[in-house]
C-alpha cells in the first residue's frame, strides 16, 4: 500500500527537556521522522519546547513551535495548523501521555485530527497494566504474579500475600518514575507512598520479584499488512531488578539457544497483534529464569524508545525513520535498506560484531543520595562500544566512558559493591577476579550469567599476562589488542608512558581495521560508511574523496554538564562543513544522539573519543583538519594530544585555547584589558594547595568565597564559602581533589551580582555576538542550573554594549577563531569576568533560536577561515529580536531521594526548555510550564526566607496577598511579616516540634513554597523543606530573584492570555 | 594453540586457530543466522559444506541432542571468529572435536565471507597445519578427492530403508515422504497433523509410494545440485498430478526439474534466518529461514505453474504453484529450526487440503 493520500500535513510531539529516562534518544527519532515525512513532500509541524536539539532547527520541518508540551499550547498549535494527523509515538512517554491527554479532552475530535502510529486503546493496552495482563493471558504469555494497588492499605495486603522483596511499578510514570525494589516492610512502607503519589492514576503495580532472572528485549517492528520483524535482541549484563536503562546491556543477545529466542520471537508477534498496534515500532521486556529458561513478559513500549535508539546504532536499521513511513502507510517492503540500497526493509538484520552499552551515573553530584540501581533508572547517558567479540566491544564502551583511569581501573574491593548492583559494580567485578574469585563464586553472589562473568574474566586475567610480558611482542601485543585493550591500560598496568606503547605498536605495524555497519553481515554490498575499529579486521587505507575531509569530534556520553547542546553544535557543523564542500567525519560514541545517525555525516566513526581511537582514525583520514569546539569539553581536553601527533586543529589554537583556560594566563589578559577599560575587573582570587594557604587567601579576598578543584567539568566540587568552618569542611571533603599540582582555586563570591552568558563567534577580521543571556537567578547558581532571559531585562543598554566591547575585546586578544563562551557577573555596574571556554556552550542552541543568528555555521565558517567580506556579520544583530526568550531548567531531585535541591555552583540539572513569547512574562511562562513547574493559580504560599532577602521579598509577599495567594512562614519569616503588617499563618520550623513545615507540605496545604537559606547549617536544617516540595511536586524556589521571576508567570499565568509562536528561518 | 587455515581452490588463504577435528575439504559457505548452530550442523542440507558463521561468538550456550535435525552432524567444517571453550563450558567445541569436523577460529570471519560474497562459492579446506605452504599442499589433495565423491548428494544423505511413523492425528491424512535429506522438524511437522507417516529413500519409484497410497506428498529439502538428482525427478515427474505435492528447497527445485524447468547456481546461496518473502498462497510478507545454494529459474516454468513466493532481497524464485496438478513448492524453510516460525502455515496449508 502506498502512502496515505489523506494525510498531507502531520504533528509530530517531541519530548520536551531532557530528563533521566527521556533523553537526545528522541532528538535522534523526531529528527530522522521528519526528515523521512519530509521528504515524502508531506507538512511536517513539530512541537517541542527543548532548544538544545536538532529537531528543533527550522531546516528540518515545514514549521517548528517551541512550545510547552502541554494541552492548551498544542490545542491552540493544532487549531493554528489544522493539521491532518498527530504522530505521538516519536517523543516518548512525554508524547504518548499528552496524545491521550489530547483525545480525552476531545481536541483531537475537535479538530477533526487522526492519531497515527499507536491510537488511545493501543496506548492503553501498553501502559495500562491490568488492560496488558489481559493481553497477556489471552496470548498465553506469563508475567510475573502481581497486583494493581490503589491504596495503602491494599498494599499492606499485598505486600503479605506475594512476599519480599517486591518490585513497584507505579502506572503511567517514565523511566520506572517512583518505582524501586523493597527489600523490607520498612522500605516498603516508604517506597508504597511515594509511589502511589507518582502515578498520575494513583494506582501501583506491586509484583513478586523475579531478582535474578535473566532480561532481555526485542525491539519490534510491524506494518498493516501483518508484517513483523525483529530488529534487534538485547540481552541484559545485569540480571532483573537493574532499570534496563541502567543495565549494561549487549546486542545482539548472547545466551538464549534458537528455540528459546524464537518462542520469544513467536509471544513478542503475538503480543504486538492482540494490543492492536497496527504499525510502528515497539519494544518488549521478558525475563527468563536462568535455570529453567522460564520466560515472563515484564513490559512494552508502543514507541520509539531508548532501546530502539540503540538498536538503530547497533544494527544500522533506522527505527525511527521507518516507523514514520509506515505511521503514513507504507509497508516495510515497499521501503528500501537505507544501507545496501537493494534490499527491502522486511528483514531482520544479521550482526556480525557485537555492542555493548554501558550507562553513565552522577550520583557524585547529588551527596547524600545513595548509589544503589534499581527499577526506577538513575542514569544520566550512556555510551556504545562496538567490536567484533563481546570482550573487545565491551572493552570499548568502558573506554568511552571517559572516566578518570581509562579502562577497567583497579579498586579496593567490596564484596557489597559487587553484590548490590551500583554504578560501580561493573570495577568491583573485574577486581573480584583479580582477587581470585572464581566464576561461580562471582554468580551467586551477583546472578550475572555465567557466560558474561566468563568473559570478563577472560579479560582480566589476560590482565596479569600483559604486566608480566617481558617485551610486548608483535604477536601478543596483537592478542591484547583484540582483547579490547587500550594503550592507556596497557601503559598503566606496565608502568609505560602511552606514547611509548603506541609508537612501538605502529612500528609494528598494529593498527586496527574498520568494519562497516551493514545490517547484514556482510551479505550484500553496501556503500555506507557507517564504522567502528576491530583489532581483528586487516587495515585498509580510507577510501579516497573527491572532497577535503574534516573530522568532527563529538561529545561522547551525556553528562550532567555535557549533554544534548553539544550534540547540537556537532550536528549543525557537520552540515556547516557539507555545505562549505567538505567531506566530514564525525566521531562519537554515544547512541542516543542525532550525531551518530549514519544520515548525518559523510563517515561515520563510533568509537571512543579517546586519543587513541581519534589519532587512529585521524591517521586513517587523514583530514585537512579536525573540530574540537563543537563537542563541548572532551574534545577540548584532546586537542593537544592530537596537534603533538600531528593533526590540524580547525578553529582556535592550542596557544589560544590555553589563554582562555588556564587560569593564570586568562587573569593576566584580564588584568591588562582592565588598564584600557577599568570598569573590567577579574574576582579577586588565589590558589590554594592547602587548607593553611587557603585559609590566608581568605583573609585577603573575604568571605563568601567561592572554591573549586582545578578541573572541573559542570561545576564539580564547587561551593561557596561563608567562613573559616565551612572553609575548613571545604578542604575535609574534597580534600583528595586538592594538591600543590592541582591546587584549590578561590574566588571572590560576588554577592547578589547579576550573572551573564555571552556567546560570540570570531573570525580573521570579525565578530558577532549571538546574544547575551541574563541569569535570572543572583551570581552563585551555576549557569547551567539557573533560568536565563535574552534579551536581558535588568541590564542597563550601556552595561551590554560594555559587555560586546569587552568581549569582542577579549576574543581579539585571545586570538579566538570560531566560538567563544563568556561568563561574566555585574555588580554596580563593575563587569567582572568569570570564565572564558573557548568553543561553542551549552547556550549557543538557545541563543541561536532566540536570536535566530545560526552560530554554530558562523563558527564554522570562522574555521575555515572566512573574511568579513564573505560572512558579512554586520546583519547578524542580535537585540534586533522582537520577542523575549526564557531557558527553563529541569532538575532530577526526584530520581534521587536522599539528595538536597538547593541550588549552587555544582551543576545538578539534566535539561532546558525554551519559552519564547511577546514579553519576559508570557515567556517566562511557558519555560516554567516547559520545565514541568506546577505553577499554581491559587493556594498557599509557604515563605521561609533568610535574614538578607527579608526585606527584598517583602514587596514579593505583598503581591502575592494582592493576588489572593494565603501565605504561611516559618517563626522567623512570620514574625518580620507580621512586624510589616503582612497577614499570615505561622509555622514550626523542623526542629521546632510538630506539627511543622513540612508536615504542613507533605499534608498538601501549599501550592508554593519560597525557601532561601545561606551557610551550611541554615541548608541542612532546611533540607526537609526542599525534599518534601520534590517529593510532592510543589515548585520551590530557593533564590529570591527567581522568586519574583515566578511572581511574574503568576500574573501572567492568572491573565490566561498566551499565544503560540512558530520558529522562524535563521538569519 | 595450534595453527590452522582455510584454503580456498581459488587461492585465497586465512590463517586462524585450529580448534579441533581433523583436516577437511568441503564447499566453502557462510550462513547469518545468529542461532541454531547445533540444528545447522545437523541439517543434512549441509553434506559436504563447510560453514562459516557470520555472528562472531559459537558455542554459547551449550548444547542440546534434542535440538538435532538428524541423527549425526553432516557439515565438513565450522569456522567462526571465536567458540566458547571456557572451562564452564566447552562442549560445543567438544562435541565438533570428537566428530572429527575441523573448528577454526581467531579469524576475521568477515574478510571470509566478504570473498564468498563477491567471488562466489568454492571449494576449499580447513587444515592444520603450521605453515602456509604446507597448508595448500594439503589443501589440494583434500579437495582433490573431496571432488571424486559421487555427485547425487541426496542419495549420500538419504535414508536407505523406508520408515514409517505414527502421526499425531488419527483423522489426519496419510503422507508419503520423499526423504532428499530431510530436517527432522519436517517429519515432527508433518507427523503433528498426519495420522501416518511414511518417509522413503530419495531413489525409491513412484511405484512404491503409489502401492503406499498416501493422501499427499512431501518433497524434503537436501543438499548438493538439483539437477545431480536424476532418479527422484522421474519419480515426482510420475507424481505429479496424482497426489497433492509439497515440495521443500531441495523438493522444491526437483518439482520444478520434473515439471520441465531448470535450476541455476546462486553466486553464494541463501543461508540464514532472516530472509524476506512475499507469500502469495499465504497473502503475506514475512521472514524465513534459508538454505539453498540453487534457484529455480522462472522463465522456465510451464505455463500453468505460478510464481507464488518471491524471495525480497533478489527476487528469484521462493516458491511456485501448479495449481491443476496440485502441487507446490517454496524454497525456503517453513519449518524453521533455525529461524522464525512464521512459514509453518504452509503445512497447515497443505495438509489442510489432503483429505
């Protein structure tokens, strides 16, 4: 069947910001939808509120709206559009929750608006847990025993009859959202609660546990004929009770014999056809008893997922893509193999090499919270290695994950580390086999399959083999190779200098081949060069291009700090560099992002972003040049070591990238523009090695002061200081950060100063500012962390155009080419300058759609050296722009129990969204509504203030009563209102007695709270408040600009009056 | 570990790990199924084959005789990039050992199957050896006399006693099996919705399975060239008509030789479980497991033969109907083992109109 002749203009719903459990995976699929349904000459309208992606640049659909995904933005988006068709299945649980939302609600009716992809019922059936048991039963499918609980009682008697540990599932929630595993009544009481509370129906499936079990997936995909492949099977590295996005996972599955996975096979066809999904793609979790071979169905997803990303980048079949074609009515064989280009779609790829995927944690940035995974997924990204055998691509992917000691550092063992799966796990199992345990020593204690604790140890004992090699021969250098080891490891466990090991192994001859991604295992030809390295392929030189080749080096795992943005910036370089008729290679290892689509670059490399990897396919390429200042830090820290063997680095120089980082040459450069503009000035500041010389640097700059360790990435370890104790705490915790070499570095802390991101593009003979973006949150916030408005609204117009001059200045003298990254703070009109990264920023994707200015294409024609004449930068003006644009912040407080959600210099969110609207209130708005704030219309308003912010806020408070708001405040709060002739209810502090605050929050008396506190002890007394808010969801805000910022969305909230605004071209 | 090569008869050599067995000659193919490599060892399609797995890791998960396809492993040869011999587990490589069929592993399997690809199925040998040259030397007079062996390979493959069996349904039909080296999940199909079961020798004449008198037909799958197989084609061509007719890869392109078509050599066959086909008696498009180095050539079907079943990658020929004689065939595996279930409707399809 060809396309639908009635579908002409389709909606796609993306999936908002970045979350743990929804990430740039659905950048990838809503990208490569649209480009497919574009490219079939339909009209495609996308809605997303998250800048920071691809999907969202104005080249990739008919018309993009950066808009909250919620129901009145996308009613008055569908009623502007009119479009034929909704597409929900490409943005996630996000996308699937607010089509239902939309078909209940009648708009869909209203509209006259089909749901194509998944309707409401095949939603339900998917999502609904007794609605899919019954599915389930009728197909003869097993799962394990459980029940639907509704209320806390219900749960007590579950809990008794289906015994510990049990496993909560709350309905309707994303990334196993306020599930978890108990192992005790206790913890189950807690986890019970909350996780009723997290349902979006109140109703929680509570289930027996099936710990131990071994966890597979298949993802699926099926057209209206009936037809139904298998696009990929995953096997689970860690056994049931881990969230499969927390898992080490392998693809394709290792262990199951024919019999067993064709069964899976046959119930997972099934399956799909009894919950009605007619096209698309879906993914089925089953878990089998490692004994028995006794299969349960856990879960299905009627969408593009996480897993389908992966299996997309593990098997060349791009999920997405198809899914949207068949959503229009294709049939998979009327749709061609994008990668041999003679085959139909119809087919189930073969692999010939094996993946791995390993997460990414962050539990260091959020201190108190517990390193323990279980069913609700924790993880912040995820990296893929690529070999022929499962030890060299489980090796790679552990090299990808760019930790500290590359490879599989030793540790001090804990056997607890090892039994109770953790980020860390994966460490303590490669030194339980150097500690001699054995195989089935290691299962009992893990229930990891056998076959993948074989292999491990495999590895590891090759370990010894390598230390006590007394020359490295050619034969058994190549054996170690193919064992995945890196020369970093190799170096490390022989006490050799990396260099060293690698020139020896290219005199020998030792590099490695370059294995195409095919779908087919090699069975048809196919010309796209989608590689990965294998020590076990024989090298070949590069195929020549009639094109100069460019190399751009992605940004590896996402991070909290490092994430989509930069993926971002890549994938618009990379389509920068086409344009400009260069051949690019990207270079990246992370599944999720849209970098690492086959369709976006020439060639495409996934490989880890270590020296290594890049000077090997940088020595295969041989390229006219390579990017480091697109993806974020990691190439950045590269730089050097790819220049010192011999490759071009585009853009700004070593010499110029170091002015800006290092610290000492940049307060130098500062220091002299400060001569020619002295309203320039650097924080007073100093280096401490120790808490003694810390303790004197405070005396001369004064406290508060803000501390860091020399390296930091996202603002690890950074704290403000308010006095000698805490100083003295600074140095007790982070002191193993902290040497003569890698000294302490102290800044002045510029109380109450308003923050500013400048982002710029310099070339030979010019510049352009993209815009500056004022912080709504006071100095202290880590960038990333607070909200930003361009164009600024408390800046004076003299302060910005200092603030061009100066960083125009700055650039020039830096001798920047390409991106640069200002982070300066403003305090009675003194500029101070806090930070220069010279390469693109995690601000650049919004600043380029507030301003329309396309950066990341000016960065490149920087790069390529282009004169003003060409560029022509004089029209690119961005305070010319006629609407306000507010970045919203998304925090992962919930995922993480045990953690404080107060702000502060350590970067601790995982996403942004984008309101843009005619003024900073309606804009302001839609980035709360964007970051899932609940702002609430009516209600009580919980004030719990610091002595400094009493007397700013009061105006606040009185605006808020004027409203109809009741307010609340804690004794000290109160009192001070009180004395203001301000009306409100009292109330305990925590340590006060009962009942107090929170009890007051956590019995759902407060709509809002507003807590600001200084000082160490003052945060930690009111941490309750906080986590109660979290656990609640009731906005907390706990910064006093950020306060009024939200009294501002209030108002305009209770006006009701918003409009949708669709993205226009770039200049 | 002890050295050991695959030499091709074209010249082409690799060097890998002899793992077990003793040295061998055989046609030299690659197959892409992930699983199953104990079911495509003991398919006696595979006589005189030496099978390169594309998937890098063999010998996963043990093994298991009540997966078997016949009563003894037939391929000459197993050579993956790696096979489990750890000291959990090692049995599969074990098992291989015992047989005497050579294992070669540690080698890029691809670069094998990349020349298989583009260059065409050949003869060739895995040797132990330590050196290239005497590799080849062996290499050679291995082929040699793997080349004097008597074409008909079915006949090497099948039964030489006719058996009968009892099937599962007493109101089921009766179905005579012409055994060209027959899958075992053929008969467990057949026998699971026949009331009798009755499996003859591929040089057996249409005589004796007449005085049988059966309700339908089975043509197996078996190995070799179809048009070496000359006393079962005048056999079906007596057939034919007579009773319906199934007929399966090897019974597939021997209907068709009876039937007047011709069969041609593929470059390097089907071998795999994820071939895409168009199912025309089904009215569906779904995956199949394949193995089959020869095709039936279209042009050459009478007139009232029908192409039913297109294979999706190449378009040649899966399978064809006549529907006045009452015969058909696909050249894939719809009784799977390895490979998806799908396909197995044709039996239903089948014995559904015997009686």
């Amino acid at each position: 069947m060809p396309r639908m002749s009635d579908v002409r203009k389709v909606l796609i719903l993306g999936s908002g910001p970045i979350v743990i459990g929804q990430a740039c995976e659905f950048d990838y699929s809503g990208t490569q939808a649209c480009k497919a349904l574009m490219s079939e000459g339909l009209e495609v309208i996308l809605v997303n509120s998250n800048p920071a992606t691809i999907m969202t640049d104005p080249e990739i659909s008919t018309r993009v709206y950066i808009e909250p995904l919620t129901v009145p933005f996308v009613e008055k988006i569908i009623e502007r559009e009119r479009p034929d068709a909704v597409i929900p299945t490409l943005g996630g649980q996000t996308a699937l929750n607010l089509a239902l939302q939309l078909a209940d609600q009648g708009v869909l009716k209203r509209y006259g608006v089909r749901l194509l992809g998944a309707d409401p019922e095949v939603i339900r059936a998917a999502e609904d847990r007794e609605i899919f048991r019954k599915i389930l039963d009728k197909v003869g499918a097993r799962y394990p025993k459980s029940e639907m609980v509704r209320n806390y009682q219900q749960a007590m008697d579950v809990a008794k009859t289906l015994g510990y540990p049990l496993i909560l599932r709350p309905n309707y929630t994303l990334g196993g959202g306020g599930g978890g595993v108990a192992y005790t009544p206790d913890e189950y009481e807690l986890m019970i609660t909350r996780a009723l509370r997290e349902s979006p129906t109140s109703e929680v499936q509570v289930e027996e546990s099936i710990l131990g079990y071994k966890e597979f997936e298949l993802e699926v995909m099926r057209d209206q004929s009936g037809a139904f492949v298998i696009i990929c099977s995953i096997e689970n590295f860690d056994p049931c009770g881990v969230h499969t996005g927390d898992s080490i996972t392998v693809a394709p599955q290792q262990t199951l014999t024919d019999r067993e996975y064709q069964a899976m096979r046959d119930e997972a066809r099934k399956i799909i056809e009894e919950v009605g999904l007619a096209t698309g793609g879906a993914n089925i979790q089953f878990a089998c008893h490692p004994v028995t071979g006794e299969r349960v169905v856990i879960e299905m997803n009627p969408r593009v997922s996480r897993s389908s990303a992966l299996a997309s980048k593990a098997t060349g079949f791009p999920i997405a893509k198809i899914a949207a074609l068949l959503a229009v009515g294709y049939q998979l064989d009327e749709i061609r193999n994008d990668i041999t280009k003679t085959t139909p779609s119809c087919y189930e790829p073969a692999l010939d090499y094996v993946v791995t995927k390993i997460p990414r944690f962050a539990f260091e940035k959020f201190p108190g919270s517990q390193d323990i995974l279980t069913t609700q997924m924790k993880s912040v990204g995820e990296v893929m290695g690529i070999g022929r055998t499962f030890k060299e691509s489980f090796m790679k992917a552990v090299s990808s994950l760019e930790n500290r000691v590359e490879g599989l550092a030793p540790v001090t063992f804990s056997e607890k580390k090892l039994s109770m799966p953790n980020s860390q796990r994966l460490f303590h199992l490669a030194q339980a086999f150097r500690e001699g345990w054995t195989v089935s020593q290691v299962y009992a204690v893990t229930q990891i399959s056998p076959w993948f604790l074989e292999q491990v140890q495999q590895v590891v004992s090759h370990e010894a083999d390598v230390i006590e090699a007394k020359e490295l021969s050619k034969d058994f250098l190549l054996k170690t190779k193919r064992l995945g080891f890196s020369d970093a490891t190799i170096a490390r466990l022989r006490g050799e200098k990396v260099s060293d090991i690698r020139s020896r192994r290219h005199e020998m001859g030792l590099r490695p081949g370059y294995s195409q991604v095919d779908t087919c295992a090699g069975e048809f030809k196919s010309e796209t060069p989608y590689f990965y390295s294998s020590y076990w392929a024989k090298p070949k030189p590069a195929a020549a291009v009639s094109k100069p080749r460019v190399a751009v080096l992605g940004s590896g795992p996402n991070r909290i700090g490092q994430g989509i943005e930069f993926d971002y910036s890549c994938v618009r370089g990379v389509k920068r560099f086409q344009l400009e008729g260069r051949h690019v290679a990207m270079i990246n290892s992370n599944p999720e992002t849209v970098s690492t689509d086959y369709d976006t670059s020439d060639e495409l490399y996934f490989e880890p972003l270590t020296e290594e990897s890049v000077i090997e396919i940088l020595d295969r390429i041989r390229p006219e040049g390579f990017v480091a200042q697109l993806g974020g830090q990691t190439p950045i820290n590269l730089a050097s070591k790819l220049v010192a063997h011999g490759h071009k680095l585009m853009g700004s120089s070593l010499q110029s990238i170091d002015m800006a980082e290092d610290r000492a040459q940049f307060s130098k450069i500062c220091n002299e523009l400060n001569l020619k503009i002295p309203a320039i000035k650097i924080p007073a500041n100093g280096m401490a090695g120790s808490f003694e010389e810390a303790a004197a640097i405070a005396a001369r700059i004064k406290y508060p002061i803000i501390c860091r360790p020399s390296y930091v990435l996202g603002g690890r370890r950074m704290e403000v200081v308010e006095n000698e104790d805490e100083l003295q705490s600074y140095f007790e915790r982070h002191g193993d950060y902290i040497s003569i070499e890698e000294p302490c570095l102290m800044d002045q802390f510029l109380e109450g100063a308003l923050e500013v991101d400048v982002d710029l593009v310099r070339g030979v003979d010019w510049s352009v500012i993209g815009g500056i973006v004022e912080h709504i949150e006071a100095a202290g916030v880590h960038s990333g962390d607070s909200m930003g408005v361009l164009p600024p609204q408390r800046l004076k117009a003299s302060t910005c155009e200092l603030i061009e001059e100066i960083s125009r200045q700055l650039a020039n003298r830096i001798g920047t080419i390409g991106h640069l990254n200002l982070q300066l703070a403003v305090q009675n009109d003194q500029v101070f300058i806090l930070e220069a990264n010279p390469r693109s920023s995690r601000s650049v994707p919004f600043v380029s759609k507030a301003t329309l200015i396309p950066m990341i294409d000016l960065g490149v024609l920087a790069s390529l050296g282009k004169k003003a004449s060409e560029v022509q930068p004089n029209k690119y003006q961005w305070d010319k722009i006629d609407t306000v644009s507010v970045k919203g912040v998304v925090f992962p407080f919930k995922k993480f129990p045990e953690s404080d959600s107060i702000l502060g210099p350590e970067m601790k969110s995982t996403g942004e969204s984008m309101g843009r609207g005619a003024d900073y209130a309606e804009a302001l708005l839609k980035a709360s509504i964007a970051s899932h704030i609940n702002v609430p219309p009516s209600g009580e308003v919980l004030l719990s203030l610091r002595d400094r912010d009493k007397e700013t806020m009061l105006s606040l408070a009185r605006s808020l009563v004027g409203m109809g708001y009741r307010l609340s405040a804690t004794s000290g709060t109160a009192r001070f209102l009180f004395n203001e002739g301000i009306d409100c209810v009292p109330v305990k502090k925590v340590h006060e007695g009962r009942p107090n605050c929170v009890d007051r929050i956590r019995s759902g008396q407060v709509a809002l709270v507003i807590n600001t506190s200084s000082g160490r002890r003052a945060v930690e007394a009111s941490f309750d408040i906080r986590r109660s808010c979290i656990d609640f969801s009731i906005p907390c805000i706990t910064e006093s600009h950020a306060a009024e910022a939200l009294l501002t969305s209030l108002k305009k909230h209770r006006s009701r009056e918003f409009t949708v605004l669709a993205q226009e071209k770039m200049i | 570990m002890a050295r050991g090569f695959l030499v091709l008869e074209s010249g082409e050599i690799y060097q890998g790990l002899f793992r077990g067995g003793k040295s061998r000659a055989g046609e030299v193919v690659f197959n892409t199924s992930h699983s199953g490599y104990e079911e495509i060892a003991t398919d006696p399609s595979y006589f005189g084959q030496i099978i390169v797995m594309t998937a890098p890791m063999q010998g996963n998960y043990g093994i298991n005789s009540s997966v078997w396809e016949s009563k003894r492993l037939w391929i000459e040869g197993f050579i993956s990039l790696e096979i489990q011999d750890s000291e959990r587990d090692s049995s599969w490589r074990r098992q291989l050992s015992e047989a005497g069929i050579p294992i070669l592993s540690d080698l890029d399997t691809r670069e094998i199957v990349l020349r298989l690809r583009d260059g065409g199925t050949p003869w060739g040998a895995i040797v132990h050896a330590e050196i290239e040259a005497e590799a080849r030397e062996t290499a050679r007079s291995l082929i040699a006399e793997k080349k004097l062996m008597n074409l008909d390979w079915v006949h090497a493959v099948s039964r030489k006693e006719v058996e009968v069996r009892k099937g599962q349904r007493p109101e089921g039909p009766r179905i005579a099996i012409m055994d060209y080296g027959s899958k075992e999940n053929i008969l467990r199909e057949l026998a699971a919705r026949a009331s009798e079961i009755a499996i003859f020798p591929s040089r057996t004449s249409a005589k004796t399975v007449k005085d049988w008198n059966p309700d339908g037909i089975m043509l197996t799958n078996g190995p070799g060239n179809p048009s070496d197989v000359v006393a079962a084609v005048e056999t079906v061509r007596d057939l034919i008509g007579w009773r319906p007719i199934f007929g399966i890869c090897m019974g597939n392109q021997i209907l068709a030789l009876a039937l007047g078509a011709k069969t041609y050599k593929l470059k390097f066959g089907h071998r795999g479980s994820n071939h895409p086909v168009r199912d025309g008696l089904l009215g569906s498009v779904y995956v199949t497991s394949q193995n089959h180095g020869y095709s039936v050539d279209e042009a050459t079907l009478p007139k009232d033969a029908r192409v039913t079943h297109i294979n999706l990658n190449d378009g040649s020929v899966a399978g064809f109907e006549c529907a006045e004689r009452r015969c058909f065939s696909v050249q894939y595996h719809p009784e799977s083992h390895p490979g998806p279930h799908e396909a197995v409707r044709l039996f239903d399809y089948f014995t559904e109109r015997l009686l």
